[in-house]
C-alpha cells in the first residue's frame, strides 16, 4: 500500500467561485489543514473537485489575460 504523502482532515470554505459572464455561483474553494486547496465546483446539483496542491492559495491579481 503507497504511502501518504499528507494527510488531509478538515477543510474550511475559504472563498466562492463565480462564472465571470454570469456572476452566478459555480463552486466553492476549499483549503485542507495540510494547506492544500481544492476547488469544487457544481455540476447539476452534484458537485465535482479538483486539487490544486501544487498552486499558491494566494491568487495572482497582476497576471494578464488575453
């Protein structure tokens, strides 16, 4: 059996994700107590995750886009 690199117990809501056309709520952003981020995001009332372990929980307001 592989070991665990990190244990994950608890998660707090840390910020909502938002559709940028909409503005309608599309998920919620979670951090673990290992400082591990996890997005999940509603997909017709079920919602999905996705790990985002290797990402700084601090955004990055100062990346251009387009």
């Amino acid at each position: 059996m592989p070991k665990l690199e990190s244990v994950r117990t608890t998660a707090e809501a840390i910020g909502r994700i938002s559709c940028i056309k909409t503005g309608e709520e599309i998920g919620l952003l979670y951090q673990w107590d290992n400082g591990e981020t996890q997005a999940a995001l509603y997909d017709n009332d079920i919602a999905t995750t996705q790990v985002c372990s290797d990402h700084s929980a601090e955004p990055d307001v100062g990346l251009k886009r387009g």
